[in-house]
C-alpha cells in the first residue's frame, strides 16, 4: 500500500528492521529523557541508503536498465555497489576525490562499481552523473529517483510501528542532499492519510554550520534557495546544493518542522557521547543529537517530549575522522577516547590501570 510493488523478485539483501534503541547517557547530554536512537546504521552496508536502493535497483532490474549509477558522498555510492552486485548490474559511483571516509570507498571498490574519483566536490559529482546518465543511457539512481524516497520512508513507517503507531513529538534527521527529509514528509503524510497516526510528529532536520544551505532558506521562510561552498568534517552531509531542496521545503511546512544547523565541534562532541554509550555512528548522524539538544535548550523542544533521532550511518564508515585525536593534534572532545603506546611490560599496564576510574 505504501511502497511501489516489485514486478518479479525484488532486489533485497535484505534490509531494514533495525533497532530502536534508549541509552541514558545520550538522553542525558541531549537532555530529554525520552529520547530513542533509530540506528539506520544497522542495515547490510552501513547506511540507511540500503532502504531506498532496494526500490530503487529493483526498478532498475524492472525497467531493463543495463547499468546503473550514482554521485555520492560515499554512502549511497557503497549501497549502489552492493545492490548492483546484487542484480548483476554494472554500477557507476561518482565521489568527490579525497572526500570521501575510506570505510566508504572502500566498499564501493570492494562490492565491485567502477569508482571514479572525481576532481570537484559532491555538487560537480551530482551535475556530472545527471548530465553523463542522460547522454549514456545509464540508470540514475540518486535521491532524485522517486523510487529510492519511497524505499526511504520505511525508516519512519517501521519507526512509528516500533512505537506502537503512537507517534513521537520530534524526530531528527542529519540533512544533506535533502532526500531523507523529504522521504520522512512524504511518509509522515501518508501515515496520517491513512490513518496509522492520529498526529503529526514535527521534523527536525539538522545540517552542520560548514554545509547549511537548507538551515539558511529556513531562516529566511523559503524565501530564497540558498547554495554555498559546502566544508565539513561530517563528509556525508557536505554538500553545497541541495537536490531534493523542494520536497524537503513541503516536507518541513507539513509537519510544522524546523531547520537548524550546529558546528562540526557540536557534531563530534554528540558522536563521542553516542560513541561511549557503546552505540556508535558516523559523524554525520550524531548531528541529529547535537540538534535536539541544541533545540532543547533554546526551548523548542520540552524536556519532556518524545524524541526519535535517526542515526543514519555506522561507527565504522568513517574511522579518520578521529584521526586527530588518536594522534594527539588535538584534543578530543570530552568523552572521545584515544590510544596509548606502551613498552610490553606489566608495571607499563598497571601505571595505565592506575588512571582508570571505576565508572
Ligand atoms: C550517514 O551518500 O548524500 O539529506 O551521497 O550518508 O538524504 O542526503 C549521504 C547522505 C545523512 C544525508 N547521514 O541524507 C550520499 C549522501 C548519512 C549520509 C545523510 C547522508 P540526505
């Protein structure tokens, strides 16, 4: 009823059904108690893409595409690869070069799509493949594929069914090239049409301060599609131009949403909170913390309301991003942990010991 049905057998890992968890540490620093973490990355590759690329290679496989292809800023690029691999389809992955968290490239090379590095950012990327799949022929398989939105809105349906159909005040979302937060509306509306929901949870779309073009049209009512030189340490949400900009605008007004932005400090303070209560994400999805918690205390979300924040990718996409800490260039963020080198003696271990504390 909700989702587009597959012709012959579907293309699936197969994907979905992942935790909704509470851990008290998170709830804590963001401070609402009843706050749950929906860990997208729990899915076959890491991400939340994997929802949509079930859809969206299906259609693929449906309509007689020969190959398929993606300008990514590495999640969608490693979800393509598997699925392509998956239908037996050549797959194309555009990324912008040295921009990408290797956990990510790497699967792309692994799963076996040709992976181009491309030398711009991930708005040239996304110009490239759009023009390039219209003059080659090749099935284009970014968010703007409405099939890859409709496999995306699984991750509030299931969200909402965890919860008894009784739905949140807020759910938060990191937001980049838009195409979640306008699957989540579209989800939203649909489950309320249909009668699955009573009411409407509001959206809280949270984009880094280095890549806010979304955050800066909020503040200015829509008025203006702003597009900006896009530079943050959470990769996946670095992008300057906005794809899916329209339908997120519809998907904020319906749901009463709002749009913010926090710092790349804020986003790994909130990674290394959800880090040490043993969850664990990539950068770019503890911004949906750090955007509730921000919220929290400006005061547009009460400490007591219902808070689902989506965690859309997994601690082990993007491992350098911690790299500075681990070398000691800088210091981590309170809760960060790093490493320490010693000689292979006892007396060196019980000296570490010694600075453990008991909690
Ligand atoms: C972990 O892979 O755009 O706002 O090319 O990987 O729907 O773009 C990734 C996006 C959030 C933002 N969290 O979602 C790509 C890509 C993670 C992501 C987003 C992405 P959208």
């Amino acid at each position: 009823m909700v989702l587009p049905s597959a012709a012959s057998a579907p293309v699936t890992w197969p994907e979905g059904n992942t935790a909704l968890i509470a851990r008290r540490p998170v709830a804590e620093w963001a401070g609402v108690e009843a706050l749950k973490l929906k860990h997208e990355g729990l899915n076959p590759t890491g991400s939340f893409k994997d929802r949509g690329m079930t859809v969206g290679v299906t259609q693929a496989v449906r309509i007689g595409a020969t190959a398929v292809a993606c300008a990514s800023t590495g999640n969608t690029g490693a979800s393509l690869a598997a699925y392509a691999a998956l239908a037996g389809l050549p797959a194309l992955v555009l990324v912008p070069a040295g921009k990408v968290a290797i956990g990510k490239l790497t699967q792309s090379l692994a799963y076996g799509a040709r992976t181009l590095l491309v030398r711009g950012d991930f708005d040239d990327c996304l110009r490239l493949v759009r023009e390039a799949s219209e003059e080659l022929g090749v099935y284009l398989l970014n968010s703007v594929n409405p099939f890859r939105i409709e496999g995306q809105k699984t991750i509030v349906l299931e969200m909402l069914e965890q919860l008894g159909w009784d739905a949140p005040d807020w759910i938060a979302l990191p937001a980049g090239n838009l195409g979640n937060t306008a699957a989540f509306g579209k989800a939203l509306r649909e489950a309320l049409a249909l009668g699955l929901i009573t009411r409407m949870p509001r959206l809280l779309a949270v984009q880094s301060d280095g890549a806010a073009p979304f955050a800066m049209s909020y503040r200015e009512g829509f008025r203006v599609r702003h597009r900006v030189h896009a530079n943050t340490i959470a990769t996946a949400i670095n992008i300057g131009a906005p794809a899916s900009y329209q339908r997120a605008v519809q998907s904020i007004r319906e749901t009463n949403g709002v749009v913010t932005a926090v710092s790349d400090a804020e986003i790994m303070e909130a990674k290394s909170v959800i880090d040490a209560a043993g969850v664990g994400c990539e950068p770019a999805s503890a911004a949906s913390v750090a955007g509730v918690r921000q919220h929290v205390r400006a005061g547009t979300i009460a400490r007591d309301a219902r808070v689902v924040c989506v965690l859309t990718g997994h601690v082990l996409k993007d491992p350098e991003s911690l790299d500075r800490y681990h070398r000691g260039t800088e210091p981590p963020p309170a809760r960060a942990n790093r490493p320490i080198e010693i000689e292979p003696t006892v007396s060196a271990v019980a000296a570490v010991m010694r600075t453990l504390r008991a909690d």
